[in-house]
C-alpha cells in the first residue's frame, strides 16, 4: 500500500510501452509512490477525457496535450512519437498537480486501488452513498 501524501516527492509517472489490442492502442503507465509501484492502460482517448476535466476545473493548460491525428495514426512510429509525447504530458501535469492531486487524475493513475489515503476517500464515499442500504441488511 502506497502513501502519496508521505511520499509526494518521490512519486514518478512514466508512460513506458505502447500496446494493441483489438486495433486500439493502449499506453502502458507505471505510477511510482516511494518504493510501490503500479501499471495502469490507457487509450489515447482516456488522456483526452481526462484534459477536459483537468483544463476547465484545475488550470492544465489547454495546449499541453498531444493533438488527435486521424490519418496513420497506426504505424509504429506515430504510435512510439505519441507516447513519447504522452509521456511528457503525463510528467508536466503530474508536477502541476502533485500538491492538489484532484480525484478525477488520482482515479485515472489507479491512485484509489494502491493509496491508502485515496482507498479510503472511496470507501468513505461510498458508505455515504450506499450506508443507508449497507444498514437496513
């Protein structure tokens, strides 16, 4: 179990390896948290959703993210010229980000499956959601 808010500043994402499945790309992240570490997948799409939310509600600004390229998007190089690209946004957001940690980027890098600060905000959240059910049982 990983403790962001101990370990903060020696915490690193790195997108490392892209992978195809089913003709989609996923991009393979390890999200470091002093001596814990973790891999998450994310599509091209997944960081897209993500920036809008982080651009209007936490100041990323609108231009970090690589742009959409609809045309050979597929070939090796494009795909291995997009990581590096997303890798570098992943890095420059993280920094951004890393004294707030909004909910929406610590639930996209899986904070909430391996920190026990954002494990608990979850299951608190969820016992307040569904405690009046949980009790009627």
């Amino acid at each position: 179990m990983s403790s962001f808010v101990t370990y903060r500043n020696e915490s690193t994402v790195n997108v490392v390896e892209p992978s195809t499945k089913d003709n989609v790309t996923f991009y393979k992240i390890i999200v470091k948290v002093g001596t814990v570490q973790w891999n998450v997948l994310h599509r091209y799409s997944d960081f897209v959703d993500l920036h809008e939310r982080l651009v209007n509600d936490h100041g990323v600004a609108k231009d970090l993210l690589p742009p959409k390229k609809v045309i050979r998007n597929k070939t090796p190089k494009f795909v291995e010229q997009r990581r590096e690209a997303l890798n570098e946004y992943l890095k420059n957001v993280f920094n951004y980000l890393k004294l707030t940690m909004p909910s929406e980027f610590a639930h996209f890098l899986d904070f909430q499956m391996y920190d026990i600060f954002f494990l608990l905000q979850d299951l608190a959240k969820k016992l307040f959601l569904e405690g009046d059910k949980l009790l009627e049982n």
